[in-house]
C-alpha cells in the first residue's frame, strides 16, 4: 500500500501516530518500547510547547521532554517515553476533543512533532500534552482556510535575529498578546556567538559545534518565558539565515575556517537540533547535513506565501579565498556578474518559479531571510556593497524579479530580517536600473534584540537608493502585517536597544500596499526620515 493511501485511510489521531512512526528512525538507542517518566518530580515540560505548519485539515504540535535541559538528553534515560497530546475546540477540552499517542525518542533529544490531520478549515484549537502525571501548558493554534475560500483577513507579525545575550524578548511577549493567525520568522532564531560588548545575560556556554551543545542553545531559548509564550499563542512559520549554524556560512562551506568534512559535522548537528526544538512537520526531518525547510502555505484565496532558504544552498560570497564563506564590503568584482551564482541554489530558483506562475493568491508573500532591495552605498571611491547580502548575487536578484514580473495576476511582497533594521522599499524587474518598472513591494523587520549599523551608515545607504523608502536602525521590533482583499498593512513596532524586559514599544511607522500597485506607499510616520517620492 502507498503511505498516502495508507494515511489517508487513518483517522485523524492515527494519521498523527503513522506519521510519527514513518518519519521517526526505529532503530535508535532506545529500542521501541516505552519506559515510564523517571520520578524525579521535576517538571518534564520546561521548554514548553509550540505548533506550526497550519494546513486547511492539519497543524503540527511540538514539545521537548526535557526536566534538566542542560543535561545530555534533558536528563532523561537512552529510552522511548509515551507521549499523549490533546486537541480540542476550546480550553476545558471538552469540544471537538481529538488525543492520541507517541513516542518522545532519545535519539532526537525526546522532542515530539505531531502532525494531526483531518481537522476542520479555518478553525482555533486548543492543545496540551501528558507524560506520566505530568502535563504541559496550554497551547493555541489553527488551522487555514480552505483552499478557494474567500477569506477576509490574513494578520501575521514578521519577527527575525534574537540574540540571548543583547537583550530580553519583551517583544515576543507583545507578539504572544496580539490577535494574530500566523507569527513568521525568517532567521537567526538563536545565535551561536557571543559579543561582551553587549551583553546583557548570559549564554550557558560556549559557542555550540556538537549535537549536544546545540541542544543546550535552544534550551537556553527556550526557557525565556516570552518565547515560550509566543510558541504557545500563535501557530509558527519559519525559515533560517546563519547564525543557527554559524555566522555567513555559505552553503556546505565555513565562515570559521573549518575543513569541509568538519563543518559539514557541525551543520549537521545544528540542524538536527534545529528539527528537534522547531515546531515543524516531521517530514522535514534532516538527513545528515540536508534539511528542506523551504515550503508552500495557502490562505484560501486571499494569500500564498512561501518560506524559502537563501542559506543551505547558496554559492560562496564573491571574491573570497577558494572554500572560505563569509561577507565583507566590496568595490569592484568580476564575480559579483557570475550567472551561475546563485542565493537559493537552481532547484530552488525554479521550484519558486514555477509557484508563482502557478499561485492564484490575491497576495504572493515571499519569506526569506534578509533584504532584497539593494543597499549599496555610493562612497567618492565607486559604490561598495556587503557581499553576503543580494547585492553580492545580483545576477540571482536579477532571476527573481524575473520570476516576479512575469507573472502579475497577484501582488508580491517579500519579508525579510536579517539587517536589524524596519525597512520599507520597491522592487524592481531591473533593481539596478531606476527606469525599470516596479513589480513587487518589500517589507523587511528589524531585530527582536541584536544590535545594528550605526544611524550613520543607514542615512547613506537612505542617501544611495531611492528606493529604500524607509530604513531605521536605531530601534529593536517586528512587523504587523495585515491583509485583505484590497490592501496590505504594515505596522513597524519597535523600542529602544538595548531591549529591556519592561521595555515601551511603541509604532515607529506605517506603510501600506494597494491591490495592483506595487510598491509600499506611506501610512502613517511617527518620526519623518526622508521625503517618500509620490
């Protein structure tokens, strides 16, 4: 029997419980039979719980079993432990009650990632889990609307680089608060480097190389109350940039000079760690060094989106030493006119391709993780750009818009993070040419805590390229992203860095898209920066 036959003979908690056997290794250092939660009495659940992916009949559950986090294996024995989880329409779990049944695995740190399927479209749940006598938080979640359902409303914030140590996550707490269908990020979930310039707390460690000290970073994240309390209210979307591996690496090759074979050891227990603390589908799970975590997500016919990976697959930055990644600032450079280099790797770039030819959303959102409009600044020595950014891959910029532009029948917008800085811009078929036509809109978030570049340097980059319509860098947020069917919302919620745990946050600016008008045009401005051409 095919497994989407099988599965599709399943019910719902059964379809969750194949999953969870076809997509888990069998024969791992536990065996297959279940032991009892130790009774140690600490609570198993310190990490809390989180959930993403919605589809119109299924949604993700995650959790990681882990009563001493930092602790090999969250200090729990080389064994299977029974996992129950719940879902249901409302908080006493009483309505529309679904429960079922899985194994929390040693060999993937007992992490769980349910995937239950045959529920209701656009509907909220409520959903825990049991272990023992133990029991989680309460999460909540949804589900999306049909595909084809004329739905009113997408609200998504767009959140990106939360460094542990350069402040406290006050704005997960307000992301956590917020009506929200969807939270988005797009990269540098965590860090694994430290700067003591800016530190405000600590790390429990030094920077991660094994599977086990990656682990012990996404512990240290995870027991943040904010966070987890931004997991638990809102289904999550996500892709990543570097630091969840190591800053500016480039494909299979290392910023910090490791030797191929090493640093390809040290991707693969990064994103092994990534899958376990991630609330993603279980058949995202990495093999080796590989892990496919670009994907498609329908909101009935109002808006696709699609989260894309511009880090797993790119070429190495121009104009480096063979087999040395990393980014720097650039004049002139032969590579940077290279057609075969690329951002997202040429199954990618095609993959994406042919979904927007195909995508009949009203809104296109493109999720990927830094800013695609040029930021090049214009110095008395030529222009000089960072080659880690899309400048240093103009040629795969150039794909895009193409992409982009020959397929109009909806509008694009593309979020990004990365910069540490709120970003409005325009898109154009040529980005380099201010004649060409503008296709697409940009909206890229500031930092949930990292540092930025200097006001300085942003005010020169304002200076160099007409169509960067807003930047700031002096301010820590996220983004509010609402849309219907006739115009997209942006809200650029920020607060002073370093970020506090009382911190004040405040709208620094809002723009606005118009259905069949690309480009943002201005909303509201709480502090003027520039005049924004008409």
């Amino acid at each position: 029997m095919q497994r989407r036959q099988l599965l599709t003979g399943l019910g719902g908690g059964a379809t969750a419980l194949a999953l969870g056997l076809l997509f888990t290794p069998r024969s791992g250092i536990g065996g297959d039979r279940p032991e009892p939660l130790p009774p140690t009495g600490d609570d198993p659940f310190t990490l809390g719980v989180a959930s993403g992916m919605p589809t119109p009949d299924s949604v993700v559950l995650w959790t990681r079993l882990a009563p001493r986090p930092f602790e090999p294996l969250g200090g729990l024995p080389e064994a299977p432990l029974a996992l129950q989880w719940e879902l249901a329409e409302d908080e006493r779990f009483t309505s529309g009650l679904r429960r079922g049944e899985t194994l929390a695995r040693p060999e993937n740190g007992h992490s769980v990632h349910v995937e239950v399927g045959e529920l209701p479209s656009d509907r909220r749940y409520f959903y825990r889990f049991r272990c023992g006598e133990a029991e989680s938080p309460v999460g909540r979640t949804r589900t999306a609307p049909a595909a084809g359902a004329n739905v009113s409303r997408l609200r998504l914030a767009l959140a990106s680089c939360q460094h542990y140590e350069q402040g406290a996550f006050a704005l997960q707490r307000e992301i956590a608060q917020q009506d929200l269908d969807l939270v988005v990020f797009v990269g540098d979930y965590l860090y694994e480097s430290s700067n003591p310039r800016y530190r405000l707390r600590r790390f429990e460690g030094p920077r991660p190389t094994t599977l086990e000290g990656y682990r012990r970073r996404h512990a240290t994240y995870k027991l943040d109350p904010d966070l987890r309390a931004s997991h638990a209210a809102h289904p999550w979307l996500l892709t990543w940039d570097d630091h969840e591996v190591e800053n500016d690496y480039a494909g299979d090759t290392s910023y910090a000079e490791w030797d191929p074979a090493d640093f390809l050891r040290v991707r693969a227990a990064a994103y092994k760690a990534y899958f376990e603390h991630m609330p993603v589908s279980p058949r995202m799970a990495p093999r080796g060094a590989s892990m496919a975590i670009q994907a498609h997500y329908g909101w009935g016919r109002l808006a696709d989106l699609w989260t894309l990976d511009n880090r797993q697959y790119r070429s190495i930055q121009a104009c480096n030493e063979d087999g040395h990644a990393g980014g720097r600032m650039l004049g002139s450079c032969a590579a940077l006119e290279d057609a075969s280099r690329t951002m997202f790797g040429t199954s990618q770039e095609r993959w994406i391709a042919q979904e927007l030819a195909t995508s009949q959303g009203a809104w296109r959102l493109l999720a990927q993780s830094t800013q695609v409009a040029p930021a090049c600044i214009d110095t008395p020595l030529g222009l000089r750009l960072y080659s880690d950014s899309w400048d240093g891959y103009p040629r795969a910029r150039e794909r895009l818009m193409a992409a982009i532009a020959a397929q109009p029948q909806g509008d694009v917008v593309c979020l990004g993070g990365d910069v540490h800085r709120h970003v409005a811009a325009r898109l154009r078929a040529d980005p380099r040419d201010l004649r060409s036509p503008v296709v697409a809109s940009e909206f890229v978030t500031s930092s949930i805590t990292t540092r930025s570049a200097s006001d300085t340097a942003v005010q020169w980059m304002l200076a160099s390229n007409p169509d960067l319509l807003h930047a700031r860098s002096d301010e820590r947020g996220y983004q509010l992203i609402e849309l219907d069917a006739r115009r997209l919302r942006c809200e650029m919620r920020a607060t002073a860095f370093p970020v506090r745990s009382a911190a004040r946050v405040h709208t620094q600016a809002s723009w606005v898209v118009e259905r069949g008008r690309p480009g943002p045009q201005l909303d509201t401005l709480q502090v003027p920066l520039r005049d924004v051409p008409t």
